[in-house]
C-alpha cells in the first residue's frame, strides 16, 4: 500500500507544481507521504475503516484509532451525565427544572421510552432491574453511531469484532443470571413442553443452534449496517471529487447531483444510526426476557 501511496503522491505532486526537488527532500518520509495522500488522493470505500495505531505501546500492543474513539465516546457520555445530574443545592444553572427546557423535555421523553422498553419486553416488574443497562447500552450505541457520521471521525460500531465483542459479554451475562436464577432448568429453552423424545431428537439440536448465534446475528446486523451506509456515502463523495479534478468545466459543475444525493443520504444514514441502536437494545431486552422466564 506505501508503494501505491508513493506513486500516488508524486503524480499529485507534479499535478500541483510542486518543484522536483522539494518533494525528493520529503519523499522518504512516510509520514509526509500518509498525511499528503490524506487530503489529494481517493481511497477505496474500505479506507475509512482501517484500524491505525497511534501509540505503540509493546510489540504487539498498540492504542489505536478505535480505542481513542471508545474513550471519547464514554468520557462525553459520562461529562453528560454529570452535567445532568448535577445537585441542584450547588446552587447551578443547567439542573433540572420543575417547568423543563426543550433539552430537558428531549432527555425525559428518552427516559421515559427506555423505562416502557424495559417494561414491555421483559416484564413490569423485573424489567425495571435492566433499565440501567438497557438504557445505558442504547446511548452508548447511539453516541458510537452519530459519532461516526462526524467528517474525519471514525465508525467503531461498522466493526464486526467491536460489535460481536459486545454482544457476546451481553450475552454471557444474560446466560449467567439465567442460570443463577432457574439451575438446570434452563435446559427447557431448548425443549418446549409437550415435545416427544423423538422430536425433541431434531427440536434439541436446531434450538440449540439458533440460541448460540444469536450474538453472531446480532453483532453482523449492526455492523453490516453501519458499514453499508457509510461506504455508500463514501463512494459519493469520492465521485463528486473525482468530477472536480477532471478539470472540465461541465463535470465540475456536474458534481453538484452528488453533492445534493449526499444531503438526503446523510440524514437516512442519520436516521439509520437510531434505529440500529434501537433495534439492538430490543433484541438485548427480548435475550434477558428469554433468560429470565425461560420463554
């Protein structure tokens, strides 16, 4: 790739004006070279995706883009929280108001919607033990997903090793209050009652099999998503770019139709991102359902 990158950089350069000389000084440095296609050269829709280490730590162990963004994300999600649930005796002006703000008024329609989530896809009664983490799970997949429609920012959730990592440890949870709460019975997931022993020879088997995909199916639901929108917007992009740097006067002005397809897309994407994060919540609160009431 830093050979395609070198050649790359220097038909640019020359495309430019950049005198021979000067580039030859730089041409060595492959840190010039990366930060120099960054701004003239088109990647593939993939590029985005690239998991890059910043700070080598060992040989193999390094803090890379995705840890930086994980990080950012739980540092402003905790800031929020903070800025939210300030006590009001400390005498601050952003605690909640008796009469509400239109961000307040936002924050407790989301509340109020992760609280009926809770209740109508687990149970009335227990379900209200989850709300934390079903409400917490849903902003921290939202914060990852918006911030990943960010220009120049990066999608962590269009990792499938990211979003299987996180279902797998929901998963496992799941499993384990479920088998803390009913022992062995929790083998009747896999039998439903009734079943004769000679179709519980074929029920057992298939029950089984999709019970231990689920977190597979659920971490490729979101990160193929995720993936999808964000490459198609790329590709977009690079085609209105390629059209400025023709250099023909008709397809610089043709590169408007993209730009203006960007714009719809954008906020289908946008809206994407919430469903997703909403979807998977459900599919995690339907999981607890499951291992709670064994149905």
């Amino acid at each position: 790739m830093i050979i395609t990158l070198e050649y790359s950089v220097a038909g640019s350069a020359s495309v430019l004006g950049i005198e021979g000389h000067v580039f030859k000084s730089h041409y060595s440095n492959r840190f010039f070279i990366i930060m120099f296609s960054s701004f003239f050269i088109n990647f593939s829709p993939v590029e985005q995706f690239l998991i890059l280490p910043i700070i080598p730590l060992f040989n193999l162990i390094s803090i890379n883009n995705v840890f930086m963004l994980i990080l950012m994300i739980l540092l402003f999600f905790f800031f929020n929280l903070f800025w939210l649930f300030k006590s009001s005796n400390l005498n601050v002006s952003h605690s909640f108001y008796i009469i509400p703000t239109r961000f307040q008024t936002i924050l407790e329609q989301v509340y109020k919607a992760g609280i009926s989530l809770t209740k109508e896809n687990i149970n009335s009664t227990t379900g209200q033990y989850f709300f934390p983490l079903v409400f917490t799970l849903f902003l921290f997949l939202l914060n990852a997903n918006m911030f990943g429609l960010i220009p120049y920012s990066y999608t962590i959730t269009s990792h499938l090793i990211v979003t299987f990592a996180l279902s797998l440890c929901l998963f496992i949870g799941i499993n384990i209050i479920a088998v803390i709460k009913h022992k062995q019975k929790i083998f009747k997931l896999f039998l439903p009652n009734g079943t004769s022993f000679v179709l519980a020879l074929l029920l057992v088997p298939i029950e089984f099999i999709s019970y231990t995909f689920k977190p597979i199916s659920l971490s490729i639901r979101l990160f193929a998503n995720m993936m999808a929108g964000h490459a198609l917007l790329k590709v977009i992009a690079g085609f209105s770019w390629t059209l400025v740097a023709s250099g023909n006067f008709f397809l610089v002005v043709l590169h408007l139709v993209p730009v203006l397809i960007l714009i719809p897309l954008f906020v289908l994407e946008s809206a994407v991102a919430m469903i997703q994060s909403f979807v998977f919540t459900v599919l995690i609160c339907i999981y607890i359902n499951d291992g709670i009431n064994l149905h």
